[in-house]
C-alpha cells in the first residue's frame, strides 16, 4: 500500500466549496503520486469555520463546523468516490442523535461506502472547552488493503486502544493529529512509535501545520508527517521508516509492505507483538529491609 499524509495548511477558505477544492488538489496530488490511501489531520476541517466566524470564538467555531458536518462529509465521499482513492479526511465533530457532539474520523473506499472511527478519549480542550463527547470504542476496518485502525491524536497516547485494535487483525494503525505545540506532537509522535514497536505494526502520523490567528480552535499548528514499523530485523534500526520536514505542508509518500511485516512478526528478535502479560495483578508496594 502507497500511503500519503498530508500535514494539512490551515488556511481560512471563502466557503465550503473554496474548503473542498483546497483538498481536492490535495487528493490530486496524492493520486497522482501514486497513492492507495490518503490521510488527513485530525480537526482539519475545523478551518471551515474560517468562512463563517468572523472573529476567535471558540463556541461559535465549533457551531459553523457541526452544523455543517453532513455536507462536508459528503463532499470527502464525492471526492474519494471520483478520484478512486481511500480517503481518511481527518475527523469531523458531529452532533449525534443524542445531541452530543463526537469527533469522527470517516474512513471512505474509492467507491464511496464509509464508516467511522470515533476519538474515544478526550483532551482537556475538547471535554472543558468545547464539552465533545466520549466516542465508541476502537474498530479495525476492512479494506482492499487489508485492516486498518485509527487512533485520532490523544487516543494514540493510550496503548490498550490500539492493542485492541491489533488483536483484531489491524496491521496499519493511521493516526490523525492536531497539536499546537511541540510538547503536544511530540507525545502524539513518541506514542506512535511506541505503538509501532509494542505490536510490530506500522503506525502513521498526520498533523495539521500553520497558524491561523483567526482561529481560537486552530491558531497554532506544530509537527511534521512520520511513518513507524517495528524495532526488529527487516526494519530500520530506530522504526523510522519516513518523515516529513517540520511544520511543512508537504505530502509524505511511504509504501507499506505487509510481506515484509509478516515476515518480521513470524521469526522476529523479540516477540513484542504476542508476549504482552495477560493482565497482571496490580503491583504490591514493598519495603526496603
């Protein structure tokens, strides 16, 4: 699988149409670099909200982009659906029936059928300040190129999340982040590789970039886009298997080879992936005598 991650430019669209062209030409760009699969950033549709909040509002932002989260979705499948591409447009806050707000990543085949991943665990922004609900618990999806997780941003840093999502037969865990400091994509990057390592899968890391001091939500953007595999033989020696420059809205082209991966975890170094303790009892405190 040819895998492209786009460290997303915020910039402040004119509209929804003038949104959905800014990453059309990124799914050209994709598709024409040879592209199974294209990822975007976590919230990277919250630039929308440029469009329709004229000042930083962090209330009314959030409002512009859920209000308005049918129709860009639509516009991600039409999209995926005419370039013929696998297309995770990042993640997009929904109101469900409930009324809660979710964050939502869709992942979209090139024949338009979808289905979504939903951040499970909170940051403290999103739970104080924008009050987003917990989502369902992890999936792995089925796809032409075997299965795939998402972990979108923070539920990246919670290694049970992803482990369940391995157990299940995901080989790709795609990880879609938006982090405004370097502490914050360091953590989200740091994680993934140790994802990458724990279960011998390959991880990947797509982060918004840019500033926006129109944005309450998206006024600073820091990271770089960076594929991990395993620590073990057939892979690099550190995991890295690409990465883009920093803070730089280039996309990352990395091919993925799960011949390569079965080969690893059938005769590895270290057995990471299958030597996890069955839940261990709780640890004692001793005393030093």
């Amino acid at each position: 699988m040819r895998l492209a991650l786009s460290p997303f430019p915020i910039r402040r669209p004119q509209g929804l149409d003038d949104f959905l062209s800014a990453v059309e030409r990124l799914v050209h760009d994709a598709k024409a670099g040879g592209a199974d699969l294209l990822v975007l950033p976590e919230y990277a549709s919250m630039a929308l909200a440029g469009a329709f909040v004229a000042a930083p509002d962090v209330a009314a932002e959030l409002d512009a982009v859920v209000s308005r989260a049918e129709a860009l979705v639509a516009g991600f499948r039409a999209l995926a659906r005419a370039h013929g591409l696998l297309f995770l447009p990042g993640s997009v806050p929904m109101r469900g029936v409930d009324g809660k707000i979710r964050n939502r990543a869709p992942l979209i085949d090139g024949n338009g059928r979808m289905a979504f991943q939903d951040k499970r665990v909170m940051t403290r922004f999103e739970s104080e300040r924008w009050g987003i609900a917990p989502g369902a618990s992890p999936s792995v999806f089925e796809t032409d190129f075997g299965r795939l997780g998402i972990a979108i941003c923070y539920d990246s840093e919670f290694p049970q999340l992803t482990r369940a999502q391995v157990l299940a037969g995901a080989e790709t865990i795609l990880v879609p982040a938006c982090t405004d400091s370097l502490h914050g994509f360091n953590r989200v990057r740091l994680s993934a590789r140790a994802r990458a390592l724990e279960n011998q899968c390959f991880t990947a890391v797509a982060p918004t970039t840019g500033t926006a001091s129109w944005s309450a939500a998206l006024d600073e953007n820091r990271g770089y886009a960076c594929v991990f595999g395993p620590v073990d033989r057939g892979f690099p020696e550190d995991g890295l298997l690409a990465r883009g420059a920093l803070d730089a809205p280039d996309l990352l082209f990395a091919t993925l080879d799960p011949a390569r991966l079965a080969e690893t975890r059938a005769d590895p170094a270290v057995r990471n992936r299958t030597d996890w303790p069955d839940d261990p009892a709780p640890a004692s405190v001793v005393r030093l005598t």
